[in-house]
C-alpha cells in the first residue's frame, strides 16, 4: 500500500494511481469525505490491515466492488494478495452456532477461506484456534455461503490428516488451527470453544 494523496474523486483517485503506478496497482481506497487516496498492491505481502477511516471505501477494478465497513461498529478493512474483506475478530470464544448467532447480529458472516488469496488473509489476521465458516452436510463440507468446496482447494485447505471424521460424524465444524503439522483446517465438533472473525459485506 501506496501513503495516502488527495484527490477530488473516485475517477481522479484511480486515473492517478494509474499513471503512478502503470497498473501495478487495481484497487484503491477512497475517502470522499477526506479525499484521501491511497493504491492497494494486489500481491502486497505487507501488514494486511489498512487503518480504516469513516468514509472509506475500497474500489476493486479485479472484482467491481465497492467495499465500505462499519467503521463504527469496529469493523476494519484487511487486504492482503488480492482479497479485500471488512473483518471483526472477536476475541471471546464460543461454540460454533453462538458465533455464527452473533456474526448474523452484527449484520455479518463467519469469515469463509474459500479462495487462495481469502485463505492467506485468513493466516495473516486470525487468532489462534479461529472458526471458519466450514460445515460437514452428509459426506460434503460446505460453505456458509452453501457451496461445496472445489477438489483442487479441498485438498489445499486441510491439514494433514484432516478431515478425519468424515462418514462417522462428531466434527462437522472447522477452525483454523496452530499445531505443528496442522496450521491449515481442522473438523472440530460444533461444541468447541474458539475464537472467530465476522465478514460485512461479503
């Protein structure tokens, strides 16, 4: 990420990171009330938080979004490797449907990896022992969004051993975990306590 400049709108704030950057750069955030402009690398490996501000929007040319947090109700804007999310990590452990619960009354989601780059964000931001918005239905895991996970991903997201209660049942939530050999997803029974990250605007 660029340090921030002014300018007079969302055009101008995107015409000048172009001509800065040569297109190195294709999604900016801007302030409308500020006017500040800032650049978001795609691939930036830096801190992933970007110090929101209220009247902050990120403009993604990758994707065509729009992307404004709640600043007010804590929510921050993270990007990361081309994913660009507003999370809220809460630092209190619960199961796994009272996480969801409160998710869904902050008008928000438990944060899904379900794509490399949201996968790397989720590294980068969570807690220990995270949930993830994974669910076990029948023999498939599932997004909370209600998409079964891609094979080639499937086999990315796991850590080794894992799912290991696939067909038997008890663990049919997943969190992301610390242990050695297992600092990717775990099936963990809905029970567990763990911490977790809302997603606005998803």
């Amino acid at each position: 990420m660029s340090p921030p400049w002014t300018s007079n709108s969302k055009i101008s704030c995107f015409v000048e990171c172009k001509n800065l950057f040569q297109d190195r750069y294709r999604s900016v955030v801007y302030n409308s009330q500020t006017l500040a402009c800032t650049s978001v690398h795609p691939k930036s490996l830096d801190d992933p938080i970007l110090g929101s501000e209220p009247g902050d929007v990120l403009y993604s040319q990758e994707d065509g979004r729009d992307l404004t947090c709640d600043t007010t109700a804590g929510f921050q804007l993270y990007h990361l490797c081309g994913a660009a999310a507003c999370l809220l990590t809460i630092s209190t452990g619960d199961i796994y449907e009272n996480a969801k619960a409160e998710c869904q009354a902050r008008n928000s989601i438990i944060y899904m990896p379900n794509t490399f780059e949201r996968f790397a964000l989720l590294e980068a931001i969570s807690p220990e022992y995270t949930w993830v918005g994974l669910n076990k239905s029948g023999d498939l895991w599932i997004w909370e969004e209600g998409k079964a996970v891609e094979p080639e991903f499937y086999r990315f997201i796991w850590s080794y051993g894992q799912p290991n209660s696939l067909g038997h049942g008890g663990e049919e939530c997943t969190a992301r975990t610390y242990d050695v050999f297992l600092d990717k997803l775990h099936d963990w029974p809905c029970a567990a306590i763990f911490k977790f990250v809302c997603e606005q605007g998803y």
